[in-house]
C-alpha cells in the first residue's frame, strides 16, 4: 500500500516561491508517474504538472509553464514542484498523486498554498 504526503505549502506573497515535496512510502514509486493537482475554493480539481516514472517527460498545464518546476529522486522516493513568480490565482490545496496503471489513483491528502498580492 503506498502513501502520498506532501509538504512545504504556505502563505506567500505574489511573486514569491515554493517548493512542495510529495513523498511515497509503503512502496517505492520510481515505476509511477507522479502529478500535481490543485483545487481552489469553489472550483474543479485541476491538473497542474506532472513527471514520468523515469523522470525523462514532464508535463504541465499551460499557467504555470515557465513558472514551475516538476523534478524526482527515485532514490529519495520524493517528487518535488517548485513553484516560482507565483500568483494570487495559484492559491489552492495542491494534491500529489500516483498513476503506477495509467489512472491517479492513489492520493495525498493535500498542502494548502496561499499567495497573497
């Protein structure tokens, strides 16, 4: 059984960074692919950004390209979003999740990010 924690949101001011970590334990998750997903107040779960198994492709959701940064150390079994020139509409709960059959079915429970402007 593998679960999902992330860590490292907060209340920032517009422009500012962060990083969350999304870290795996009960199973190693280095054959997943690993997503970012965020919902913010009165709205639909989104898709934010996500990295192959291998670390090889990384994908994301046009708003956030050239602002954040999808990265893994399988060895850590830890995903990372680096989040930078960040934006009051980038406030939201940020979920990880794992894809290990094609489908994110296995979740975090969330980390609240705040921007402020």
């Amino acid at each position: 059984q593998v679960q999902l924690v992330e860590s490292g949101g907060g209340s920032v001011q517009a422009g500012g960074s962060l990083r969350l970590s999304c870290a795996a334990s009960g199973r190693a998750t280095s054959s997943s692919s690993i997503g970012w997903f965020r919902q913010a107040p009165g709205k639909e779960r989104e898709f934010v950004a996500a990295v192959s198994w291998r670390g090889s492709n990384t994908y994301y959701t046009e708003s956030v390209k050239g602002r954040f940064t999808i990265s893994r150390d399988n060895a850590k079994n830890t995903v990372y979003l680096q989040m930078n020139s960040l934006k009051p509409e980038d406030t939201a709960v940020y979920y990880c999740a794992a894809a290990f059959t094609g489908t994110y079915n296995i979740w975090g429970q969330g980390t609240q990010v705040t921007v402020s402007s």
